[in-house]
C-alpha cells in the first residue's frame, strides 16, 4: 500500500470512529431500525411503491456498479471507506449501526436502500448539503410537501423541505472525507444555475413525467386520497439506463443535450473545408454529466466518412472530470484523489464548439455525422460487476457535404423518388404562384386604369 493511501486510511478510519473537524462531514445520528417501516407497509400507495421499485434508490446498496467499486475501496482503505459510503447507499443500516462492522447482516428495513420511511422522516439539511447532513425525527410521523394530508394509518405532517433542492443535495454532494475535494456536486452545480435562479428544483425535473418540468401532474397521492392538481413521482429518473428505468433514463438522456452540426453544402474536390458541432446542455439542471463523474462516460463522436465508407475523421471528445493524487498521478481513484486534473463537462445552459478539417475527396461527396453518447460506466467496468450497461444515443445530427451542384441536384432527385415526391414541383408551385400573381396584379392595374379614364370623362 503506497504512502498516501496508508495516510487516507488513517483518515478514514478516525472519520468512522468520531467526526474529524477539518471535514465537512455531519455525524450520522444514532437510530433504532425499528423506527422505520419496510416498504411493505406503504401499501396505501401502491403506485408509488411500484414506481420506486425500478430506481436506482431502491437498488442502492445492490447496485453491482457500487458493490464493485465499495470492494476496491475497502481493499485500498483497509475497510475504512465502505462506511462513509453505505450511510447514502443504506442510510437507515447506517443509522442502525449496522454498517462496517463484522458479524452484523442487514435484513427488513435495513436492507431496503433509500426507503420511504427514511425520506418521509426527514426533516431538514445541516447546510451546506452535502456528506449525509440530513435532520431526522424518526416518530413516526410522515412529512410531505403536502398540507391537508391525512391517513388512518399514520400522523402526517406537511414539509416545504420536501419540495427543496437542498432535501436531495445531502446525498447528491459528495465530498472526499479525508481532503473536502469535490467528489460529486450535482447539488452545487444546480444551486449556481439559472435553473435555481427560476426556483426550478431537482424535484420539479425528475419527480415529474417526462423529460424537464412536467407541471401540473395531477393524480393521487394514495389510494384511499383525493384527486390532487399536482404530485410527484416517486421516479427519480436519471441516467441508469442499465440497472434503473431503461424507459425513463433513456428518455431522460434524450431531453438533456442538442447538437448544432455545421458544415459546408457544397465543397470542390480537393478542397478543405471546416465542420463545426456545438453541444448544448439544454435540459440538465446540472453539468453534463453529474454525478462521479471519473466513472461516467458521455462523448461526442465525430465522423466524415466518403462514398466508399472510408473515414476521413474520427474524433472523440469527452466530457468528464480526471482526478490527481497527492502525487499529481492521474486519473486517480476517488480515494485517492487530492485535486481535479481537468473537468471537461458542460455546465447548465452552457455549450462547447468542436471544430473539424478535411479534404473533399475527388470522387464524390461525404457524411459529417455527430453524435452524443452516453454510459454510466465504461464496458470494462460493467464487465467486472457483471452486468450490461448499454451505450445511449442523447443526440445524433448527420449532414451531406456534395463536391458539385450537379450532386447535390442528382442527390435531390434521388430522395424525393424515395420519398415518392416530385423533385420539380416546388419549381413548378413556384411559377404556378408567380403567375397567379402577375394576373391579379396586372388586374389591380386594369382596374385602375379603367377607373381613371372613367373620372376622366366624366370631368
């Protein structure tokens, strides 16, 4: 073990026995498990069971991806990571104690991840959000955005926290808790965006269907309940399209980004000619992509390929963050990173310009493609863990760049005999539209003409 993990561990592992005061990390609150009830118990509100059995909040200590990753930080750390890691992953087992001990197993609400009871408890953040800083009063009242709630098996309380940002950054600010880097900051991210400035919240875009703020969302919030003008969703739908809802991350993706593809329509053979392709994170309320995102692999992919299928440009360019060690080695793993080498990602409402260069071929035109991809881990990652993590197309434009006006006609020719369309009849609805105008023009002037020579005479 090299030197600055053996440091880390030591870190680590007074972390795990007593706050350490350089870190901004909140002591987790000491709480029985049964002062949570199994998701079993909420059958009142089915749907919303059902919904929160595909995410990745009900797979969060099973996820193989974490699993994977929680093995070699205890082997790196000597054991001393895996609990500050499984009090988001298992919150309810972390409260319980039951986390980073031997000879202690999890079972009934401790094994359930990020539960019902344990966010309808939840009362308030430690601020800044951020390394499990919730308040919890775990009486067994259920706490909600809503006012006039009221259940025959439970108190109920209304909760504006509920309805915060701030509710979801104690989980989703992750900061290394050894050193304070920023590991994830989704939560800050947002907090600095135009989508905070607007009062736009993480629950408005992913606690509601559909891509981006759907509002109003009427529906019930229980079974025996009254027909409301807006709930949530108990979704959460990000971008796990392999282990969460294919369905919903996939269209979550898709409502993220745009490209803008520029490029040349006509280029003489022989000559260079430059594309352009702009990537617009236009529907993430975060940077492009979130989360730990030395794991994450999103990446525009740009091609120019000619008519014999031969690429004349391939490039592929990334958007992630790549840690550093106390060594300035990189990338480095979580653990041991101390500082952030680069971090190529977008920003909300943010953009990037690539540029591009090639010859036109001598002998016919080429495809300029981008496209947008997206993965939670890399293929060797997902290998390891054992599962299938599927590449997700975000955004895809495609151009033809013709080497003379006679191509690019001929190749119009082509797609409206595919498309069954006449290729010279907007020429000819044209003309039919020129003609139809000269005639009532040149009637306008008979009219007046004839008006004119009529007061004429009359004089």
């Amino acid at each position: 073990m090299t030197r600055i993990r053996v440091l880390v561990t030591l870190a680590l592992a007074a972390l795990v026995g007593a706050a350490v005061p350089a870190i901004a990390s909140a002591a987790v609150p000491k709480v029985p498990q049964s002062k949570f009830d199994v998701v079993e118990n909420c059958g009142c509100h089915t749907a919303f069971l059902e919904q929160w059995r595909t995410t990745m909040h009900s797979k969060a200590l099973v996820d193989p991806i974490y699993q994977l990753k929680l093995s070699e930080a205890n082997r790196a750390t000597n054991g001393a990571l895996g609990p500050f890691c499984e009090t988001c992953h298992g919150p309810v087992a972390a409260m319980a104690g039951l986390v980073g001990k031997k000879g202690k197993s999890r079972s009934g609400s401790a094994a359930e991840a990020v539960s019902c009871d344990f966010c309808h408890q939840l009362t308030g953040t430690a601020m800044p959000p951020g390394n499990f800083s919730w308040r919890i009063d775990a009486n067994g009242v259920k706490r909600a955005q809503l006012k006039d709630a009221l259940s025959p098996a439970h108190e109920t309380a209304y909760s504006n926290y509920h309805e915060q940002a701030a509710f979801c950054g104690v989980c989703h600010n992750v900061n290394h808790p050894a050193n304070g880097l920023p590991l994830e900051a989704t939560y800050t991210e947002w907090s600095k965006s135009e989508y905070a400035k607007q009062g736009i919240t993480c629950q408005d875009c992913h606690m509601t269907p559909g891509a981006g703020v759907t509002k109003p969302n009427p529906g019930r919030a229980s079974g025996l309940g009254p027909e409301r003008p807006h709930i949530y969703t108990m979704t959460w739908a990000g971008g796990n399209v392999g282990l969460g809802n294919a369905a919903l991350a996939e269209e979550r993706l898709k409502g993220a980004a745009t490209l803008e593809l520029e490029a040349q329509e006509i280029v003489e053979p022989g000559k260079k000619a430059e594309i352009a392709v702009t990537v617009v994170n236009s529907g993430a309320g975060h940077y492009l992509p979130t989360g730990l995102t030395d794991v994450r692999e999103c990446w525009l992919q740009v091609t120019v390929t000619d008519a014999g299928g031969s690429k004349l440009v391939s490039e592929r360019h990334d958007f992630n963050t790549v840690l550093a060690d106390a060594r300035g080695r990189f990338p480095a793993e979580v653990w041991d990173a101390v500082s952030v080498k680069s971090d190529t990602r977008i920003p909300p409402k943010g953009s990037k310009t690539f540029t591009s260069e090639y010859a036109m071929p001598q002998d016919g035109g080429v495809t300029v493609e981008a496209v947008l991809n997206y993965r939670s881990c890399s293929e060797k990652m997902a290998e390891e863990a054992g599962v299938k993590i599927p590449t997700t197309e975000m955004a895809k434009s495609v151009l033809a760049v013709f080497s003379s006006p006679e191509e690019a006609a001929a190749a119009e020719r082509e797609a409206a005999a595919r498309d069954g369309r006449n290729p010279d009849q907007g020429l000819k609805n044209l003309a039919i539209i020129a003609v139809i105008g000269l005639a009532a023009l040149f009637g306008v002037i008979g009219v007046t003409v004839l008006r004119a020579r009529r007061t004429a005479r009359g004089k």
